[in-house]
C-alpha cells in the first residue's frame, strides 16, 4: 500500500472551479438513485469526535472524502458532504471537526485540501441539525486536509461552557476565535507568532509530505475553568514543533498565551486529551506524520499542580525507535488511557493503562483477534496510521482507531481487565474512501472491474457487497492504473499498475477470476500507464509510463513497440476489428490509425471545428502518487458495435467522427472531466453516452441515447461528490451508470422506478 497518501488536485482545476454562467436552455433531469460500489473504507480516515454527553452522536473525517456522521442504529456511517459541487471540490479535504457540548445538534468542519498558494481558501462548515444541511463561512485561511500532520488534532474545538465560543489553530495563519458560534472569526493575535516560524531546514519540506511542521495541531478547553454560560478561561494550544516549547496556555481565555513551564520538547506533540481529574495527556513524536516517526513520547500534565510525568508505554532503549500518534481518556473513569504506536517495528500496538499511565499493557499483543469480514481486502495490509483512538464516552467497552484504509473497533475492550483477548471488527462501512483510477464494465460477467490508487484493484460481482477474495492476486498492484478488456472476449481482462510484489501487469482469461502475471514485461521498470487489449483479446497494447507503446500478441511472453507512436501515448482499441487500434497527440494535431494490430501506426492531421484546444486549457495533469487521474477528457474512444466509430472527448468540447468521416462537434457540450458509453436504449442504434461536465452552463453528469443530440442530467445538487474523473455504462443493463471520484469511491446508479 501506498502509505503516503499524497493524492493532490490538478491545480488547474482548482484555479478554474468558479460557478458557470446559467445559460437559458438546460438539459431536463432524470431522477437516479445512487449507491456506493463496496469497497468499505479504502482510505485514510483521520480522526474521530464523539459528543461527551450525547450517547450515540460521532463524526469522522477523512484526508480527501470528505465527512461522515455514523449511524447508531446500522453502526454504519453516512456521508455528510456529498453536495460539495466541483466548484468548491477543495473543501473534500477536512481539517478537523468540533462539536459543541453544550448542544448535541450543532457540529463544525474546518475544510480545505491544500494549502499551496493556487489553491483556494478554505472554510468553516457550520450545522445545527447535525449536519443534515450547512452554512459556510469562508476564511482567509487555507486548511490542509490532505497533508503532513492531517492525523493531528482536533485543531478546532467548542468552549464546554459557552457554545458560541470556538478557536481554531491553523498551519500557516496561527490561532483564530470565535465569539458567535463560528459565523465570524478574528485572529489571536497575542498567540505568540515565534513559535510557528519554520526554522530554515524545515520550510523547504514540501506540505503534503514531510512538511506540516510549526502548525497548531490541537486546541483543549479545561471545562473546569468557567461555568455554564460564563467561557472557560484555561486553554491549551498545541504546536508541532521540536527542541523548543510546543504547549502554550491561557488562563484568561484566550487574552495572554505563554508556554507551559517545564514541559519537555524533545518531541512533536500530536494530540491531547483532557482527564476529568484536571491530567492533560500529549502523545509526541519526532515527524507530525504520516512520514515515518523514529522517537516519540506520552507525558501527562497535572494542570492543577503544574507537574510533568513521563508516562511513556515503552522506555527509550534499542527497541524503541518509533513514536506516538495518539492518545484517550475514558470518559467514565479518568485513570484508564489508551496510547497508540507510530511506526512500530514489530507492528503497531495500542497501549492501554488503568493507573494513570504508571503501568501499560498491550491491547493487540493481549490476545487482540481480528474480523476481516466486512472488507476481506484490508487482510493483506498491516496496520498503520494509528492516529487517532478514542474510547466512547457513553461506553467504556467501545473503542475506535484510524488506519490508512479506513479503522477498527471494539465492544470489548475492557476484557483486558479480564485477561481475556480483545475482538476487533472493521468499522468503516458507510466510508468509501477510494481515488478511482480506471472502471471497466465487461459485456458479460461481473458487474465491475475497479483500478484504484493504492490498491490491487477489485473484481465487483455483487456491488453491494465487498469482493469476498479482496484484492485480486497475482500480482499484488500497489497501485492498479488500468484495466481493460476483450470488448467481443470478455472473459480476456488485463490490468496493469505498479506492483507492490510481482510484476505490474496481470491478467484474467475467465472474466476475473484466476489472476496470472506474464512472462515478460517489455522493460524491467515498466510500470503504471495504460493498457488496451483488442476485440478478441488476443493483442494487448501498454504504454508504461514514460515509455513508449509496447504489443503483445502471446500473452507477455514477448513485447515489440509500436512504430510510428511517440511514448505516453495512450492506445485504444476498435470495438468491433480486432486488427484497429487507434491513438491521438491531441494537442499537436495527429491522429494515429494501426489496421495491422498496433505493429504500425499511420499519422493523419487532426482537424476539429473552431481549432485545437490549448494545451493545459483547464483539464490540468493531474497526476498523483496514485496514477494519472486526469479522467475522461483529451482522450479518444471507439464506439461499441461500430467499427471506425469515434469520439474525442476534450476538456472544453466533444466530437464525433463516423467510420471515415471527419470530427464534428456536439454543440451542447462546454467542459468535460469524464466519458464512456453505456448499453443501447432500446430501439436506439447507438450505445448511450455518459459523460461529466458543463452543458449549456450546468454542471452534472448526463446521459444521451441519440450520439450527443439531447441529454438528460442524471443527478441533483445532493450528489455531486465534489471530484469525478470517470464515468462510464453497464453494457448489460441499459441506464446503469457508474461514476469513479476523487476520494469518496465508486458509484453506481439507476434510473429511479417511475
């Protein structure tokens, strides 16, 4: 598994993600329902929040997916942010979340991906029905969800005391409150500004992965320091910094700050809790993570008395070279604490202490099992990313942690007492959390073949439920870039990616089933790319990337370029002759023809109406440590059933081009991010067409199924899923559509029963 996790938008896209002008005629909707391709988690889920006196009432927050708030009744999570449109896909990435204690209905997302100068400023998210509907402040501050530090936290909190106070500590603007309830928001501007100063070394770490150092990483109220009504005056502020004070405290709520004496500094702090005996726990490390922690500590603060307690699970010594993500408090008793480990060697743990932190046991070396069953995949990856751990307030027994594709948890945990082992199951379903890098829907068989960044990809015959054999093997794909199929041979399926063991091509001769590597690959670092496999199957076509095009014709046992092509081109494959292939240099005009099975390729002129778009005119290279999600546009494809029939799919327009025939452009279309055809309507003489974008100003996903001359939008403002990057139809049932986003997984929809 990819365990970075540096997923970054195009920052064209951002740049360009204004509201379009409403034109006068917009395409008439059809109403679909829509539901989650399984998965179950797929991605990093970095935090959770539970209300402390509310039973029942929990939020997490993810890195690029968005929020969710879980449902007590399935213990499933149900996603909270799925209107954000593309205009504002930025605030998918969430910061931190605070809910208010004085009032269980009212919760707060800071929300913002990126923090790099292009992107735009992020925003305060406030609810007051539990985050059934919002309303958004917008701040001079950029939040970074998606980088360095993003497990920290919870840099935004609720004053105990009076709900209409907030602060909230950012990475690059310091420390900002609020005396109305989140609606309006001022710096602090006595928080000392030394302290979030980079020293030199630091400031040149790119954000996203070994930056996010001199952020404030955690805001805690001592609720014993006002009365109701009246603010709290004691408040601790966290900053993740090294060799200097990092704890800084205000006993006049928020007016003076000073640093907390005799506090050590050896260590990042990462997260705090409050004890209700007045102990302030810090869990420290020597990286805000997630890059790799080598030291780390857990010390408690007697706040009262103003004495510091190394607490620490494992001693310093030889064997402790890691750190420490998090720590909890049980609410119900405040001598129970749970720590977890960071960068383990011997595997991550989770220490849990009933004295206070005097003494610790291990709660997975204790005998913890394991229930893979709600998402048979995460059985192939270890555990990691224990950021956050949090015991529910409303039950000692029920204790939560984050990993990397999604969390686990317990209804047991207090068995430890007992000596008797721990039960953990997966707690993700509801999160979908995956970056689709590929779909493929095969004229027979499963439903689904999903390419997704850091995983195997997966094979969907029940698309409600988790593939039971996870991720298919051999190989084993950190990365799944690609899959493709024999359009007239579908039990033929080739994916490739970069492989985490094993070779970076794999292919299926029974529809998906049995999973083989090849021989040969047609050079020893090929990897990632595109792949293109002919009618029949027999011929396979994979531009590595940056390498050039490279065929096969016995299953990779041998490989020979392609003439005539330059490298990265992307190849695609008649639908019909198993002899065409075709490809474009859209931007420098050429079309690319092989009737010889991709051996040779003959260059024409591309002509379209109006000229050539410019290069980088808003689709943006967006790739990623995780593929090239640039999606649908600046793409060409082959139409099914008929041979010589394409379609170009730029970012700024859509083109036709039948058997021989020059390209014409369809003249509803502005702006594309996905394409892809679908099963025929009935009587109708074409596969439909579905496609991501901007027709005549609106913003959607639409359906066409008569070849681009009407459209029909085919979801609403409540599911737009902020990133869609893929698109495409089921060719066994008309109207089934299937969506990939950036960040809260796969989609599939239907047309719902009139």
């Amino acid at each position: 598994m990819n365990r970075t996790r540096t997923v970054r938008f195009a920052i064209g896209m951002l740049v360009l993600a204004t509201a379009p002008t409403i034109a006068a005629e917009q395409p008439a909707s059809l109403p679909y329902t829509w539901k989650s391709v399984q998965i179950v988690g797929g991605g990093f889920v970095d935090g959770f929040v539970f209300h402390p006196t509310a039973k029942d009432v929990c939020y997490a927050r993810t890195d690029i997916g968005g929020a969710y708030r879980r449902n007590p009744q399935t213990r499933k999570w149900e996603p909270i942010l799925d209107w954000i449109p593309y205009a504002d896909l930025n605030l998918m990435g969430v910061e931190s979340i605070a809910v208010d204690p004085s009032d269980a209905s009212k919760v707060y997302l800071a929300c913002g991906t990126y923090t790099e100068p292009e992107v735009p400023n992020g925003a305060i998210l406030r609810s007051s029905d539990q985050g059934r509907t919002f309303q958004r402040t917008n701040l001079p501050i950029k939040f970074g969800g998606n980088e360095a530090g993003r497990g920290n936290g919870e840099r935004m909190a609720v004053d105990p005391n009076d709900g209409r106070v907030l602060f909230l500590g950012t990475r690059k603007n310091g420390l900002w409150k609020s005396a109305d309830g989140a609606v309006t928001w001022s710096k602090v501007e006595s928080f000392p500004s030394d302290v979030l100063k980079l020293p030199p070394e630091e400031a040149k770490l790119p954000a996203w992965s070994g930056g996010g150092r001199s952020t404030i990483v955690f805001v805690v109220f001592d609720p014993s320091s006002g009365s109701k009504g009246k603010a709290s005056q004691t408040i601790f502020v966290g900053v993740s910094v090294m060799n200097r004070p990092g704890l800084y405290r205000s006993d006049d709520g928020g007016t003076t700050w000073k640093a907390v004496p005799g506090q050590p500094d050896k260590y990042r702090p990462n997260h705090a809790v409050f004890a209700s005996d007045g102990n302030l726990f810090i869990s420290y490390g020597t990286d805000p993570g997630p890059m790799p922690m080598v030291d780390g500590a857990v010390w408690k603060l007697d706040t009262r008395a103003g004495a510091w307690t190394d607490i620490t699970p494992d001693k310093p010594g030889p064997e402790r070279k890691f750190g420490y993500a998090a720590v909890a408090v049980d609410a119900r008793n405040a001598k129970v604490v749970i720590a977890s480990s960071f960068y383990r060697p011997k595997g991550e743990e989770i220490f849990r202490s009933i004295d206070g932190g005097a003494t610790w046991k291990p709660v997975f070396g204790s005998g913890g099992v394991f229930d893979y069953r709600l998402a048979p995949y995460v059985k192939d990856t270890d555990l990691h990313w224990l950021f956050d751990i949090e015991i529910d307030p409303a039950n000692s027994d029920h204790a939560l942690f984050t990993t990397g594709y999604g969390g686990w948890e317990t209804y047991d945990l207090t068995n430890l007492d007992k000596d008797r082992p721990t039960h953990w199951t997966v707690m993700s379903p509801g999160i979908e959390e995956t970056v689709a890098l590929a779909l493929y829907s095969p004229s027979k068989g499963a439903h689904l073949l999903t390419a997704v960044g850091d995983y195997s990809g997966f094979v969907h015959r029940d698309l409600d439920r988790p593939a039971p054999d996870g991720n298919p093997k051999p190989p084993f794909l950190g990365n799944t870039h690609d899959v493709s199929g024999g359009a007239r041979n579908p039990n033929v399926i080739v994916r490739i990616g970069r492989a985490r063991s094993g070779k970076s091509l794999g292919y299926s001769l029974d529809g998906g089933k049995i999973w083989h590597e090849p021989a040969s690959l047609p050079d020893p670092k090929a990897s990632a790319g595109h792949i293109a496999v002919s009618a029949d199957g027999a011929t396979w076509v994979w531009t590595p990337r940056e390498q050039p095009p490279y065929l096969t014709t016995d299953r990779g046992a041998t490989w020979v370029p392609c003439a005539g092509l330059p490298k990265d081109t992307r190849v695609v494959a008649d639908r019909v002759n198993p002899k065409r292939f075709y490809a474009i240099a859209l931007f420098d005009g050429k079309l690319f023809e092989s009737g010889d099975g991709a051996a040779h390729f003959t260059e024409r002129t591309l002509v379209l109406p109006g000229g050539l778009p410019k290069r980088g005119g808003g689709g943006g290279d967006n790739r990623s440590d995780r593929g090239d999600d640039r999606g649908g546009q600046d793409r060409i494809y082959a139409t099914p059933g008929r041979e010589g029939d394409l379609w170009l799919a730029a970012y700024d327009g859509l083109y036709h081009a039948s058997a021989g025939g020059s390209f014409d452009r369809i003249p509803a279309v502005e702006q594309i991010h996905a394409f892809g055809f679908g099963k025929a309507a009935p009587r109708a003489k074409m596969a439909a067409l579905y496609l991501v974008g901007t027709l005549r100003g609106q913003r959607g996903f639409f359906r066409s199924t008569d070849a681009g001359a009407t459209w029909l939008r085919i979801n609403d403002d409540q599911h737009q899923w902020g990133l869609v990057l893929h698109i495409t139809g089921d060719p066994k049932k008309f109207g089934r559509v299937y969506l990939g986003t950036h960040g809260r997984g796969t989609f599939y929809g239907d047309p719902k029963a009139r």
